[in-house]
C-alpha cells in the first residue's frame, strides 16, 4: 500500500551554513501540495517545442532561481531565531494569503524572505522539494 504525504507535517531544518552551531536558527519546513506544485513548476519552465523551422529542437527553460523562491514563499511554515539584519532582534514569522487557482495559501512575507541570502534560499528550496518526495520506507508503509 502507498502512503500518501502528509501536507499538514513540518519538520524542524537547521542550515548547513548556519555559523551559530549552539544557538541556531530553526526553519520549518512543510510540503507543497501537488497543485501549488505544479504552480511553481509551471511558473518556472518555458517549453517551446516547435518553431518555423522545422529542424529546430525542442527548448525547455527553467528559471531555478524563481522555482526555489517560490518553493520556500510557500514551503517555509516557521522560523526561530533568525535576526533582522538591520535591528538584531528576532523576526517575527508572517505569512500572506495567496489565491492561486481559486485555492488561498499562506505564503512566507517578502519582506522575511528578502532577509535571506541567495544561498540560503537555494538550500532551503532543496530540502522542501525533497519532502514532495516519497523515501522507499515511506512508499514501502
């Protein structure tokens, strides 16, 4: 029997690039439903498959930088101990709703996400994709 994922489950992610191994900041990180899935993925890759000349190739672009913005504005359900770079004290997780195909989400706030660097951007975007995943235990269950 396949067990479904659970969109409703976090899970505590600690960066790799995290300098304060004693006191580090805590993301939550949560599961992309199959259609805010495809939102993200349809928002990020352009497929052209003919032109006019017919020895043309197919063409498939992704923009990975959109895709993993997104995934963590939508993928990021918490955080603790992350400080404002300008005031040093502690943000306060937020989050918007987002209507998207008449279905509303909570999004991570672009003033929170405009903290985070490039970097930790595209490492927080690998870990939330890869819980869209079903381990071999998982699928095994």
């Amino acid at each position: 029997m396949i067990t479904g994922i659970n969109i409703n489950e976090t899970k505590p992610y600690v960066s790799k690039i995290d300098p304060d191994k004693n006191n580090p900041t805590i993301f939550q990180i949560g599961v992309l439903d199959p259609f805010i899935r495809s939102h993200i993925d349809d928002q990020s890759t352009n497929f052209e498959l003919s032109s006019k000349n017919p020895d043309d190739l197919a063409r498939a672009n992704v923009g990975l930088s959109k895709r993993n913005v997104l995934a963590v504005k939508f993928g990021l359900r918490g955080l603790e101990n992350f400080a404002d770079p300008q005031t040093k004290k502690a943000v306060s997780f937020d989050t918007v709703s987002v209507s998207i195909n008449k279905a509303n989400y909570n999004a991570v706030t672009d003033v929170i996400l405009k903290m985070f660097s490039k970097t930790l951007i595209d490492e927080l975007a690998k870990v939330i994709l890869d819980e869209n995943e079903l381990s071999a235990a998982e699928t095994k269950n």
